[in-house]
C-alpha cells in the first residue's frame, strides 16, 4: 500500500466491524443507575459550528447514548484552532468521564503533529467511531459544469484560481482537495470556512467554484448543488447524488478519503475509572444498534454511512491517515500562509 492509498482491504475490513453482533441491551440500563454514573449531565463538545454534519450526527446520537448511560447530553459547540479549543475544554475538565468530544479523526491526527506542544494523541481515549463520510467534490446547481473532466479542463485553463470550500483547513476535505489538485496539475485555491455548514452553504450560493465535502455532512445542500465525483470505491446511497466514483473517471488514481466521525475521552478518565471508560465503549456500540437511532439515521440518510470501529481501530485509522498525507503535508501547510 502506497503511503496515499486507502484500500478497499481497510474499507471493507470496518465495514465488517460495523457489522459485529450486538453485546446484550438487557441490563443496560439498571447497571447504570446503580453504578452512580453519571452522576451530573454530560458535555458533548462539538469543535465546530451549528448546522455542519459533526453537529447533525451528534444530535443523533447522544440521546439515545445518553438514554442507555442513564444521563443526558449537553451539546457544547466550540469552534476554532482546528478543534484545539474543544479539546483544551476537556483537558481542563475533570477526569471523571462526563466530558466527551466528537470529531472527526483527521482532526485529531493533525493536531497532534501541528500543536505538539499543547496536544497529543496520548491525551484522548477513542471511544468509538460511528459513521465514515467520504468526500465528494460539489458545484451548485446553476454550475455550467456537469462532469468532472469539464471541471478540470475549465480549472486548467482559467484566467485565475478556481476556488474550493472546505470546512476547515488540515481537515480530510482540505487533503482531498490538494492531491486532486495536485494530480490533476490544476491550480486551486483552498478557502476554508469556520464549519461544514458555511462552507457548503457557499458553493450551494455560488460564492466558490467547488467545495470538498464529506457526501452525508453535505445532504443539506442536495437540491442546490451537484456532485461531480466520490472519492471512494462507490456511492453508498441511492438516490441521492449519485456520485460517480473519481477514479473512474479520471486518468490518475485518487486515494480514497473519508472522515471517520467518532467520540473521545481523556485519557486520564479512562485510567481513573476504567469502568466508566467499558460501560462508555459498550453502550455506545449498542446506541449504533438501536431503533431509536437507526430510525433517526434512517430519517437523515445516514444509514449507508454507519460505520462503527472500536477505540483500537481508530487509532489505527489515525496512524494510517498521516501515512497517506505525509506526502502532501507541505503543501497544506502551504495553503494556511495563504488563508
């Protein structure tokens, strides 16, 4: 596997995971009460603004995640820093696992290398993931461009930059963004938005010529924008883009790109009560597998999406991803001296 590569092996090796037998719901519930925890409400912080799909998928989870801890779930959002400041937050609250913070993994990766000296991957406990969203590459609607080629050969050929929305920057979209533009020798110009709502909602008005997404965080601009290629083995869904996969498309193969959505605790909260950290990793897998959520997921089109990996599999998703952009690292960080 090349260090860009994310191979249909990785893929379908968390497909079977999502796919794994269910521990028993029985006694879920009574256990938690008993054991006194939680004891207070517990803090989702959201490192990004209302309305993107971090904050979507959050909505669904935690209360049916809370119904099975026997707690409720505060939603906290604090953008910024590349989710520094949510995880500052959580360093900073007491490690007695009512903190917990939902990001993306990208974000988690990186932040470790660009903000050493304030974080690192040795803070947090993966809880879990619970969807993978691979990005797809959007026009809006009124867009005079209608395939991916017809894209590129405008882009290549125009008199300025085109310009590409991104959530954030150092983010999977922002990744994916640069190898194409990078394989496809086209110039782009990364503008990124404090969320993915702004940033879709910007394509969808035709405010930047493109935005890298992740495809379900993205279904809120549906019936405004077009989908012109999936950076990913297939399109999960029916009926919604569509998207045709890039590298069938184009001359040059692409690495499959997703951002896989999880959850996290400190690290000093999972050795000071390991227990809390089990009931935490377990109830969550099952919140995965309950009606209440998959009815929601359902309602929202995120069912093809569902992707569960345990805290050792997203870690290694971490591991991995600075293996794949470790080669295009530079010009990232190029981009941020033009932001």
């Amino acid at each position: 596997m090349t260090n860009y590569e994310l191979t249909r092996r990785r893929f379908l090796r968390t497909s079977l995971a999502a796919g794994t037998a269910a521990l028993p719901l029985a006694g879920l519930a009574s256990q938690a009460h008993a054991q006194d925890y939680p004891s207070r409400k517990l803090t989702a912080y959201i490192p990004f603004a209302p309305g993107g799909g971090t904050d979507r998928s959050v909505r669904l989870v935690t209360p049916v995640w809370g119904q099975l801890l026997g707690g409720d779930f505060v939603l906290d959002h604090k953008p910024g820093a590349g989710s520094l400041i949510a995880q500052d937050l959580m360093a900073n609250a007491p490690h007695d696992a009512h903190a917990v913070v939902f990001t993306p993994a990208p974000h988690t990766a990186w932040l470790a290398q660009l903000e050493a000296e304030r974080f690192s991957t040795d803070q947090v406990a993966w809880v879990g993931s619970y969807f993978q969203d691979p990005n797809v590459l959007l026009v809006s609607k009124d867009s005079p461009y209608n395939t991916l080629e017809e894209f590129l050969d405008a882009a290549a050929s125009a008199d300025k930059p085109f310009t590409a929305s991104v959530s954030s920057a150092l983010s999977a979209a922002h990744a994916a963004t640069v190898v194409l533009r990078e394989k496809a020798g086209i110039p782009l110009q990364v503008v990124p938005f404090g969320g993915g709502g702004p940033a879709r909602n910007a394509v969808a008005g035709g405010h930047v010529d493109c935005c890298m997404a992740p495809y379900w965080s993205a279904t809120n601009v549906l019936e405004l924008t077009k989908a012109l290629a999936i950076f990913w083995p297939e399109d999960p869904t029916e009926g919604l883009w569509n998207a045709p996969p890039a590298n069938e498309i184009l001359p040059f193969e692409m690495p499959y790109l997703s951002e896989p959505y999880g959850a996290q605790i400190s690290r000093k909260s999972a050795e000071n009560h390991p227990d809390r950290y089990q009931r935490l990793t377990e109830t969550f897998e099952q919140t995965l597998q309950h009606p209440e959520f998959l009815k929601g997921a359902d309602a929202q089109s995120l069912t093809p999406f569902i992707r569960h990996m345990d805290a050792a599999e997203c870690e290694a998703w971490s591991t991995d991803y600075l293996g794949l952009l470790a080669e295009y690292r530079s010009s990232m960080e190029r981009d941020l001296e033009d932001m």
